[in-house]
C-alpha cells in the first residue's frame, strides 16, 4: 500500500478511512474541547451543558470533513438525510459521552460526581478539573462507537479492484 493512499483520493478500505478518520476525530476534537473548556471556564456554564455546544461545533466539523475525506461513498445520496443519520450516531456518542463526564463532573446533572467526591486524583488535579479527564476517557470510547457505526451503518463498502469492471459492465450494457 502506498503512503499516497492514505491521504489523497477515494477509498473503501477500513483501514485507511481508520487511519484518516482519526485525523478527522483529531481535529473535531480539539474543536469540541475548545468549545467545552472555553464555555466552561469563561461562562461557568456546568460541564454537562458546556460539552453539548462542544459536541455540536465537534459534529459539525467532523461531518463535512469526513462526508468529502473519509467516506465518500454514502448510502443514501440524499445529503440532508445522510447527516441525520451521522448526527443521530454522534448523539449516541454524546450520551455515551455524559454517562462517561458525570462521574468527573463537580457540577454534573446527578450532582457532583463521585470520583469527585472521593477526590481520585489525590492532590495530582484540581478536582474542578477532573471533567478533562472525563472527557478525554469519552473521546476514545466515543471514537470507536462513532467509527464503527458510520463505517457499517451509513457507508457502504465498495470493493476499489472491482470499480472499473463494474463501470465497464455498465458501459457494455448500454452499448448493447
């Protein structure tokens, strides 16, 4: 496999679109913990609602980076529903996501959190800091559920070697 393919072109293979997405994820990351952190240490907004606009900013972008990047080849050709579908997965991971913040929260939905409560992390963080540990735990499990359902879900995978004898096939069928 050539370095070449693992950035530029087209691909079906799950290995590249992994590769690729987690450039992606990468970069909705950051712009979903900026958003978090900015929210929430200038506004004082709780981090449970913080990560909400975060996950918005984070969805968006990783939506049209990976729709034109990542996979290219959607299921359904309708854009409005394809990215119901990739926002409804995503709102999975944003569940998955809170369940994983609410034990790190000092002011979460259920109250403060018993991690920090029982004070985890001893002296290490400040336990007002504790949700960024929670959230970096969700990114990784909330980048495998999210990967995996968009990859089986909502694209197909199209075998590369067998694209142009299926446009042949297609062309001679016209011709005929």
């Amino acid at each position: 496999m050539k370095i070449k393919e693992w950035f530029i072109g087209d691909t079906s293979k799950t290995s590249v679109q992994f590769f690729r997405s987690l450039f992606v994820g990468g970069i909705a990351t950051v712009a979903d913990m900026l958003v978090l952190i900015l929210i929430r240490e200038l506004m004082h907004i709780p981090e449970g609602i913080a990560a909400i606009f975060g996950f918005i900013v984070g969805l968006a972008v990783n939506y049209i980076v990976s729709t034109y990047w990542v996979f290219a080849k959607a299921k359904v050709k309708n854009r409005i529903i394809d990215f119901i579908g990739f926002a409804v997965i995503g709102i999975i991971g944003l569940g998955l996501t809170q369940l994983i913040i609410e034990p790190f929260a000092i002011e979460g939905m259920f109250g403060t959190g018993f991690l920090v409560q029982w004070q985890i992390f001893g002296g290490l963080l400040p336990t007002d800091k504790y949700y960024i540990v929670g959230k970096i735990l969700a990114v990784v499990i909330v980048y495998m559920w999210n990967f995996f359902a968009r990859k089986f879900i909502l694209y197909r995978k199209v075998e590369e070697k067998d694209e142009p004898a299926k446009k042949k096939e297609k062309e001679d069928t016209k011709e005929a």
